[in-house]
C-alpha cells in the first residue's frame, strides 16, 4: 500500500518538478498538485503506521510515565521538545526519548535513522498538533548550553564551500533567490513545527534532523549524524526560532 | 547503636546513589549519541587569507574562459549536462573512490549572460569588464581574491569560499575569474 502510493506520487511529481523547475521552484500545475495534496497529505499513510508502532512499543502511559506527566498532558510536553531529561542528564529529542521508553518496554529501540522510528517520531509529534511550541532554552544550564552550541552550529561556515546555515538562511538573504528557490526564515515557514514532513521531491517521510542533513549535503558541508549533540542543539535552535513566532505545531508537513 | 544505624544509612545512600548512575550511565547507552566531533574537526574551515594572484592569471585564452563558464554554471560533475572543455573533467578520485568532481554553481546565486535561474543572493553580474574594470571600480586582483576567498573583502560574506576550502586550484580560480571578466556576446 505504502510503496503504491509514494511511487505513484513519485512519479506524478518528478516529472512535473523536473520539467517546470528552470525558473521558479513550483509552475502553477504544481502548486495545484500541492494544494490537493494537501488536503490528502501521503504522509498521512506514514502517520498511521507510526501510530501502530507506537502503541506496539512506546505507548501513551510509558511515555507519560517517563517523563511524568499525567498522560492529559503528553501533548503540552510534547511541544516543548527538545527538552532537559534528567534521567540521563542531556537534553535529548524525542526519538531519543522513545529509544528509552522502547527499552524500558522491554524491546529493542529503533535506530534513529530508521523509517519505523521517522514514523513514530511523526505520530508522538503529532500528538501536540496545535500546541504552541513551547521550548524553554533557559529551563536550566544543559538546555542554555544546548542553544547556545545550536547557534554556534547555525552561524560557523565550514565544509568544502565555506558555508553555513547562516548564507542562507539569515534574514539578509530571506526570500532571495538561490538557484530558483526562495531562501525561507526558518521561523516563518514553522519548519520545527511541520517536519516530520512528507517531501515532495524526496517522495517520502522526512524529520527536521534528516532534513537539515540534506541542507549540509547541498552545501558540501559534512554531515552530522541524527542524535548528535550537535543536531539536538541545532534543533533546539530552530525550534526556538518557530517559538519566537508563536508557531504551533502541526504534523505532519508537506513540503515542496 | 546509634553509630551503626547512621553507618548502615550512608551505606545504603551509597549504594542508592550508586545504582542511580549506574542505572542513568545504562539509559545513556540505550540512547543514541553519536559523537560528531571528528567530522567536525575535519570539517573546520582555515581563517580569511589574502591572496596576490598569479601572473598571466586573467587570459583571454578561449579554453580558459570555456573552462570558467562551465564551472560557474555547473554543480558538479553528476549534474552538470553538456561536455566539460578541455582540462576539466566530470570526475576526479578521491580516497580510492570515483566522485563528481564540484563545481562553482555560482549561478546559484549570481546572474549573468545565459545563466538559466540565476539566483539573486549576489550581484547580478551581467556586463561585468564594462561596468566593473573597465570603470576601474574593480580590478582584475579583486576579482580573484573575491572568488578565491571573500572574507578578505566582507567578513560576513554569504559568499561561498572557493581557493581556501581546497575546493579549485589556483589556476582554476584564474579560469573562473577570466570568465567573469571576459567579453560577452
């Protein structure tokens, strides 16, 4: 079922992509493309099969429990990911935590990197739709320190062309050009509230780690690995760049 | 009595506090984190560094500027459609494995004669030697050194860094520049 729709998808959208991308990012036959995928987001698909693996190996109350929360109140601590867990004394996303909770379970947690865990992580985010982030960058010294490496991530160049997240997404350059895509203001477009997403051009599931991969790949910047301190920093982040615009959560996304 | 019961407590704090890390040191295991800090090492970028261009670096040589149109209309080597001119090719080796070899993509952010979606991050470059040498607001040594490393000119730059990171040679910076500079029809 899965593989049916992402390849019917796939084949829809490369072809119109690749045929309308010379000038600007989307021809109008794709926004309406997008528009009506929209309102029947593939992701969807993923969604629901997160939400069978998360009832198999997670489950509300574990998670709740893990964190201590009365289960009610699992979407406001949702929202306020990537968060201190003092259990093991680092500020961790939550694919991590599910790694925790999948072993206290009693299973083998999934890699991070994995599909099953990409779904889940979009299911458990979901959870906290229409909850306003809510991240707390001063919460204490680990979530302080966790920002303040994020910056550092977002603003040094390096790699094979001197770059850094900052060329391109600084508010110098927002709604610049480069190569036919508008630059856009992390903030503004909610991108931590809105991946895991469905990318278009990707035909699958994506979360906002393995989508800042995909930035570092383009640039030549060397990629990071998903969990990394350095990624959970550069989450928080951008996470708190959708914050300081009042952004709520809503998975899962559908990008371009 | 009394010395005993506070010693049995403080052992058995002791050991409470004992299997507390030892059990948050077994969590931590459960969870991935991997260390990023090699890559990053390996992946730091050297300090802005100011170049003297070399002499005969800007050529009117048609094979040096076909050189440096391709490489600042191209990506890479994967991407990159038509045939590269002579002394440029679409792969080089590296650690024993064959990869596109990069190229500029300056159009990415630069417009220019015959560039197809141009971006606007930079100046537009169209008519360049008329508007810019030829007016003496820029010469031939600025333009190398922007390409070759920006900083110089603009600490802040969103320029990309191109002689510094290893990314060309020099004579390759000469090509790009002798492109950039040319007379275009």
């Amino acid at each position: 079922m899965r593989k049916i729709i992402s390849l019917i998808t796939a084949s829809a959208l490369t072809v119109s992509l690749s045929v309308a991308s010379e000038q600007f990012s989307m021809s109008d036959a794709d926004r309406a493309l997008y528009k009506e995928m929209l309102e029947n987001n593939p992701a969807d698909i993923f969604v629901d099969e997160g939400s069978e693996l998360f009832d198999e190996y997670v489950t509300e109350e574990a998670l709740a429990k893990f964190l201590g929360v009365k289960v009610d109140d699992l979407p406001k601590i949702i929202a306020t990911f990537p968060r201190y867990i003092p259990q093991v004394d680092e500020v961790l996303g939550l694919d991590q935590v599910m790694q925790i909770v999948m072993f206290k379970n009693g299973h083998k947690p999934f890699k991070l990197k994995s599909s099953e865990m990409f779904e889940m992580l979009a299911y458990a985010k979901s959870l906290a739709n229409g909850e306003p982030i809510n991240i707390d960058i001063n919460a204490n010294k680990k979530m302080q320190e966790s920002y303040k490496l994020g910056e550092k991530m977002f603003m040094t160049k390096r790699g094979k062309r001197g770059l850094s997240c900052n060329s391109c997404h600084s508010n110098s350059v927002v709604g610049l050009i480069l190569r036919t895509q508008p630059l856009p203001n992390l903030g503004d477009v909610n991108a931590a509230g809105t991946w895991p997403a469905y990318r278009m051009t990707k035909s699958s599931l994506r979360t906002l780690q393995r989508r800042f991969q995909g930035c570092m790949k383009n640039a030549l910047l060397a990629v990071l690995p998903i969990g990394s301190k350095e990624m959970v920093a550069l989450e928080v982040y951008v996470t708190n760049l959708a914050k300081e615009k009042d952004k709520k959560i809503a998975i899962p996304g559908l990008k371009r | 009595m009394h010395r005993n019961s506070s010693l049995m407590l403080s052992a058995a704090l002791l050991a409470f506090s004992l299997s507390e890390t030892l059990y948050s040191a077994d969590l931590k295991s459960v969870v991935e984190m991997p260390d990023a800090s090699k890559i990053l090492k390996k992946d730091r970028l050297a300090p802005p560094k100011k170049y003297v261009m070399p002499k005969d670096c800007i050529t009117t040589d048609p094979l040096a500027i076909a050189r440096g149109k391709y490489i600042f209309h191209n990506l890479n080597g994967k991407k990159a459609k038509s045939k590269p001119p002579k002394g440029l090719v679409k792969y080089v080796m590296a650690g024993g494995k064959k990869k596109p070899k990069q190229y500029g993509n300056c159009v990415a952010c630069h417009n220019i004669e015959g560039a197809k979606g141009g971006g606007n991050i930079g100046p537009d470059l169209h008519n360049y030697k008329k508007h810019f040498i030829d007016t003496s607001v820029r010469t031939y040594e600025y333009v190398y050194q922007q390409i070759a490393d920006p900083r110089v000119h603009n600490p802040n730059t969103n320029m990309t860094i191109n002689l510094t990171t290893g990314l060309f040679t020099t004579r390759e910076i000469c090509d790009i520049a002798s492109y950039v500079v040319s007379e275009k029809k």
